[in-house]
C-alpha cells in the first residue's frame, strides 16, 4: 500500500470513529473535570529531569507506536522523547483504560470546538474554547499531543506499585479505538 492510501485510510477511519463517537460525547461532554482524565487519580506522577534513570524514544504513525509495548520498573523515572512522524496530530498519555476513555470524551469536545483538526491543532479556537467553556488545550505532565512532525517530552515517576495496569494511548477521536495503544510491562526486574 502507498503512502496515500495509508493516510487516506487512516483520515477515514479518525471521521468515521468520530462521527460514531459524536453522539455519545455530546450526552458527556458536561461532565469534563477541566483536566486529563477528567479528575481521575492519576497513577504515577511527574517526574524530575535529574531523577530520570533512563530516555525512551517513541515515534508515533499514523495509529501505532514503536515501540509496542515498554518494560518499566516501580518508582522508575523515564524521559519519553516523543515523535509524531505521522500525517495526522497524535497523542502520547500515559493512563489507565478508564482515564483514556474518559479523555477520548474531552478530546471529542475538542474536534467539536474545531480546537483538533486531522492535521493540526488551532489554538486561536483553543483560546476562544477557553474563554467560553473555561476549558481548552490541556498541558498535562502525563501527556504530550503533536502535530505531524513535531516533537515533545514526558518525564514520568511511576507508581511502585505495580497492580495499576497502565498503557499509553492516542485519544483523538477514533486512534484508540483502531489500536493507537502499548502497555507497559511493569514489575521490579523489568
């Protein structure tokens, strides 16, 4: 498959997965905690830049990560170098499955504000979505959303308790549903 097929295909899968997500989002929308995860515990915490133990690059495609899956240690700190070498704007977040499920809902509300675009992000309608709603790009120490070909970092503490089953996800409307998602495989010889 060429290249144009690959992102015709992937821009077709985001719009029909948003205009199924549509009507359940509107019925939700009310409920956004102002924050990632809507108001949800978050399972780890910022890290600090001088307690990284280690970088991980990860590149974003259109609807995958490379790598898949990332071994991590309880209470490890880890800089995330995230890529988006896609055609589409992606998401790097760490979470729960119940905290991205409950961000998809806020990232819907976004591309209903035209805050999200496939391509870009419009942060003049970010600061008019805030200034009406009180609400409008997010800038959260466990997650980064690029556009294509841009880059950003996440420095993450995580938990030392490893019964949390965390995993990292795209919530643009319709990317984690088609699969945009890897775990971490986490223990204390990972």
């Amino acid at each position: 498959m060429g290249k144009t097929t690959i992102t015709s295909i992937a821009r077709a899968v985001t719009v029909a997965a948003a205009a199924s997500l549509f009507s359940l989002s509107a019925v939700a929308a009310g409920a956004h905690g102002g924050g990632h995860g809507g108001g949800m515990a978050m399972h780890g915490q910022a890290g600090k830049a001088s307690q990284v133990s280690r970088t991980i690059e990860v590149v974003m495609y259109d609807n995958y990560y490379e790598p898949e899956s990332i071994s991590v240690k309880g209470g490890e700190t880890i800089r995330f170098k995230v890529k988006n070498a896609g055609e589409l704007v992606h998401e790097f977040n760490i979470g729960t499955a119940a905290m991205h499920a409950d961000h998809q809902q806020e990232m819907m509300m976004m591309m209903q504000h035209n805050v999200l675009l496939p391509d870009r992000i419009d942060r003049k309608a970010a600061a008019q979505m805030q200034k009406d709603m009180g609400h409008g790009m997010h800038n959260d120490p466990n997650s980064v959303l690029l556009e294509p070909g841009k880059s950003g970092e996440v420095i993450w503490t995580f938990p030392k308790d490893a019964e949390v089953a965390l995993e990292f996800g795209c919530n643009v409307p319709g990317h984690y549903e088609s699969g945009m998602h890897g775990q971490f495989k986490s223990g204390h010889g990972s």
